[in-house]
C-alpha cells in the first residue's frame, strides 16, 4: 500500500492506500491545461496537480482548476494506514504554498474534491481555501442493484433510451430534458454552484447545469440516455445521463445527471430508470453516484436501490485575483 491521491472517493476507489506506478520524477512543469508541483522526500514523492476544467472557465469567464495531491511511498515513511503522518501534512502544506505563488497569471478558480480530515483537506483549509460543498457518495455492482418489481408494471410510463425513440423524436426529446432541468434546478440545487456565492454572482447554477445538459447530449452514447415518457401527454417525465467521469478506476461508471419532474416524483421512476440502467451495463461494472450532503431525498433513492454509502468529501475552492500579492 504505497499510494495516495486526494480525490480517491470521487475516482472509484475503495479506500485511500492503495497500489500504483510510481509517480513520473520532476520538480515543477505548467503546461496549457495542466499545473503540477513535485517533490521527493525520504524515499517518497508527492506531487501537487491541477487540472483546467474548460466547461467552467468559458462559463465563468475565469480560470477554474482542480487540484489533487497524489503520494507515493514504496519505502513507508510517507503514508500510513491512518494517514496520520506530521512530515506528510507539513510536506503537503508547504508545497501547495509554493505552487500557489507560481499559478498560471490572470483571475483564477481553484478547488478540490477531498475527504474531511486527510492531508490535502487541512493543507488547503490552511492556505486559504473554503468549504462550499458537502459531499456523499455511494457506490455497489450494477448486479447487485435492487429493483421493485411493480416500477416498471405502469402501462403509462415507458422507459426507454434516446437511442430507442425514432430519429424525429430526438430532438423534441433533448428539449424536454431541458425544460426539465430549467423547471427542476432553477430555484434549487445540489451542487457548489447553486451554493458558493462567488460562482452565483457569476452566472446562476441553472445555467452551469444546461452547460453541462449539452455536453452530455455531445459525449454520452443515445444508449445511455435512459430517458421516461408519460405516454399520456407524450412528454419526458425523468431521465438520468449514465457515463464515465474521466480518470474514474476501471469498469466504473456514474450517472451523470438525473432529473424526475415535479408531478411524477414519489412514484418510483428513479427506480425504474436505475432497472433500465441494470439492462445496459454489464452486472460486473460498478456504479458510483455522488450527491449533496442535504440532498436526503436522492440518499434515499440510492439506499433504496442497494447502494451503500462509501465516503463524504467536500469542495474547497480559493478565488485569485488576476495579479498575484
């Protein structure tokens, strides 16, 4: 167990120690979409990354980053199984501080996904960064879902995908996903960006998930755009984007956006699209699902479903001005 990353909830991992290759050697590099710092320290290296997210900085008109801390340690002076380690959490500190004064110029964005309590988590609470969102994550094997036998029994409502309606239909479908997002998150949401009163002065959170809505409709495959019509009004009453978050471990897949209108929730078609999901993915493949600390009613639909809760993490973020002090 040499290994490390600050994000590993979020990536599909089990636990926070685990087995990879050791990370490539280097002091410092920033490179167009990429910002790392690096240090070896007593037979270990530790490396601060932060990845650009270009849908956020077009939206928000300013750089927006993700940074993770990675560490590896094959000689165990580094990390233990507690991640209780006095030299880490100095090492992590000092290191974000240097790579802080050398970030890339003009205004900036900077946040992370990271577990209460670890190293990276008091490194950035002590360099600055706020909370602005609490996290909760869940996760199991598509096979072992459970599903109501009865969900899928209503001759009104049928599950199906975008890849299922006729190539007419597509288009007035992809619309009605939208006004379902418009009418489900504008005056509610359960993200950051409904929350961090910086990124709401900027644009309102709806607007970042409409962004997001058409990236999807780009990059998921019409298979795994599971999608409910209420055949009575011949409209779309719930759909849930299923993909692959990039970097996530193996066969594991989340979904990405799901959203059931007003007058169809409490009727179990967040089930029923979940028994539409068992019958795209293979049984073996696993699901990882993210929602907000506060979002119970969704915490119940996973538990419901068999999921079982596997960590929290937040989201602290530090906001640069466009000279560095």
């Amino acid at each position: 167990m040499s290994y490390h990353r600050s994000d590993w909830p979020e990536m599909g991992y089990h636990e926070p120690l685990g087995q990879k290759a050791p990370l490539l050697s280097g002091g410092q590099a920033l490179e167009h979409g990429t910002w790392t710092r690096q240090r070896d320290h007593l037979g270990g290296r530790l490396r601060w990354t932060a990845h650009q997210n270009e849908l956020e900085s077009n939206l928000y008109g300013l750089s927006v980053w993700y940074l993770v801390l990675e560490a590896d340690d094959p000689q165990g002076n580094l990390l233990s199984a507690a991640l209780e380690n006095p030299v880490l959490d100095e090492l992590s500190e000092e290191e974000l501080e240097k790579m802080l004064t050398t970030r890339p110029s003009g205004e900036a964005y900077v946040a992370a996904k990271v577990v209460p309590g670890q190293p990276a988590y008091k490194a950035l609470l002590r360099s600055g960064f706020e909370e602005v969102e609490k996290r909760r994550l869940y996760t199991c094997r598509v096979g072992d879902l459970r599903l109501k036998e009865t969900i899928r029994g209503r001759e009104e409502i049928e599950y199906t995908s975008l890849s299922g309606v006729p190539r007419s239909r597509i288009s007035s479908c992809r619309e009605e996903i939208l006004r379902l997002c418009r009418r489900s998150f504008s005056e509610s949401g359960h993200s950051r960006h409904f929350t961090d009163p910086f990124l709401l002065e900027r644009r309102p959170g709806v607007e970042y998930i409409l962004a997001l809505m058409n990236l999807n409709f780009t990059g998921v495959p019409p298979e795994q755009f599971l999608i409910a019509i209420d055949t009575r009004v011949s409209r779309v009453c719930g759909f849930s984007a299923v993909g692959k978050k990039p970097g996530l471990e193996g066969d594991t897949y989340t979904q990405l956006l799901s959203a059931v209108s007003e007058e169809h929730r409490g009727q179990g078609l967040y089930q029923g699209l979940t028994g539409l999901l068992t019958e795209i993915l293979a049984h073996e493949f696993r699901l990882l699902n993210v929602t907000h600390a506060t979002n119970h009613t969704m915490q119940k639909a996973y538990r419901d479903s068999g999921r079982i809760h596997s960590a929290d993490t937040v989201i602290l973020r530090r906001v640069f001005s466009g000279t560095r002090s």
